[in-house]
C-alpha cells in the first residue's frame, strides 16, 4: 500500500474524516441516553444490530467472541505491542520502529480523549467484564492499528504485503462485530474504533516516510519510477 506514500497519506486522510463524520454523528450524551445519536439513525442501526447479534447467540460464537475479548485487551495487548518494539529496535529498523511507537501512543491518547469527552454508555447486560465509556471501542482502535501497523512495518510493498493489509482490517473488523456481539459496545462505538486505529495506522506509516524522504532529500520522481517508498521489509535498510 506504501508504493506510494502520498497516496497512502491521502487514504488516512480519508478515512479520519469519515471517522470524524461518525463521531459527529454519534455526538455527547448523557450515558444513561445510549444508544441516542445525534444522527438519530446511527442509535436505531446500533439498537437493531444489538437486538439482531443477541438473538444469533450459541456456544460455539461466545467462545470465539470471548477469547477476542482476551486477544484485543490491555493484557494482551500491551506485551504484544512491547515486544514488536523491542524486536524492531533489535534489529535497528528505527523508522519501523517509529512508526510503530507513533502508531501506538497516538491510537491510546485519541482513544483515552474520545472516551471522557463522549462518555457513552455501554449496551446493557455485557456478557463480559467491562470498564469505562463505550464510544469508540478501545478493543477495535488496540486492534485495527496493530494489525495494520504489523503488516507495514514487517512487510516490503507487493501483492503479498497488500493480501495481508486487507487479512488485517477484516481481523478488525471481525474483533469489532465481536464487541457488540457481546453487548460491550454498540455497532457504531466498534467501527469507529476500526476506522479510527486504520487511518492512525496508515497515517503515520506515509508521514514518517514522507518525512525521511525531505531530510535525506529523495525525490517524489523515484516513487513514480517504482522506487520503494515503504516501510522496509526484513532485508531492507530502516
């Protein structure tokens, strides 16, 4: 995706307007109010979506739904993340790396913001432990930000590389549809959190690189003639 860091800056772009038009849209509430919007056709489709997942409940998806509440939260989260860190330092990839640490301390203070400023209330009777506001989903911001930062940074640019960009959003978005699935946060509260946690993701992967390129002094043209303008895979200079 990072063939062309410009383009991909544009696609962040894109996407954190979108997500801007969703936190608009979902808007400041009291709790006790949710799943009121301010576009009041986000609250009914969340309701709905609730109502519709409640009722498609068996053993076998509340199983799968509850270890993706293990996998996206803070005692999961928090270790892989370090470790991806240490092993991107081991091996000297510093812009990687960068990206990586700007990746996961912006996608924690946006989400740490959002959460106090919305304070939505959570759906009732979560078949799981729960904490703090529910708009938008730490679970699907934790996830779709790893997972889409991994693939950049781990990955050089290609086919292969773009198979697994689109392997890491629908992951996301599984997580997401897992969340509501047991009422730990509305539909809107979990997409947001995918679209927000993408666009940081690929945000800082085109600027890090856009900034590498003005300070050694590389040239828009080199990308054009199929240069790597990517984060480097394994073998390829930081």
């Amino acid at each position: 995706m990072l063939a062309n860091h410009r383009r991909t800056l544009l696609y962040s772009a894109g996407l954190l307007l979108v997500t801007g038009a969703v936190f608009i849209g979902v808007g400041r509430h009291a709790p006790a109010q949710a799943p009121i919007t301010t576009f009041r056709p986000i609250g009914r489709l969340d309701l709905r979506v609730l109502e519709v997942t409640r009722d498609s409940r068996n053993g076998f998806l509340t199983w799968i739904a509850r270890a993706l509440n293990v996998m996206g939260g803070g005692g999961f989260m928090i270790p892989f993340r370090a470790v991806v860190a240490l092993w991107l330092a081991a091996r000297r990839r510093w812009r990687a790396f960068v990206v990586w640490a700007l990746t996961w301390f912006t996608a924690e203070v946006v989400l740490v913001v959002a959460k106090a400023f919305f304070h939505r209330g959570r759906p009732p009777d979560p078949l799981v432990s729960i904490s703090g506001y529910s708009f938008p989903s730490g679970h699907a911001v934790a996830v779709a930000a790893a997972a889409v930062a991994l693939v950049l940074v781990s990955m050089p640019s290609g086919s292969r590389r773009r198979k697994w960009e689109a392997i890491a959003v629908a992951f996301a978005l599984f997580m997401a549809l897992s969340r509501v699935y047991l009422s730990a946060h509305w539909l809107s509260d979990a997409y947001a959190g995918v679209l927000l946690g993408t666009g940081i993701a690929l945000g800082w992967a085109a600027a890090v690189t856009e900034i590498r390129d003005i300070l050694v002094g590389r040239s828009p043209e080199r990308y054009a003639r199929g240069g790597a303008s990517g984060i480097p895979g394994p073998g390829r200079p930081p």
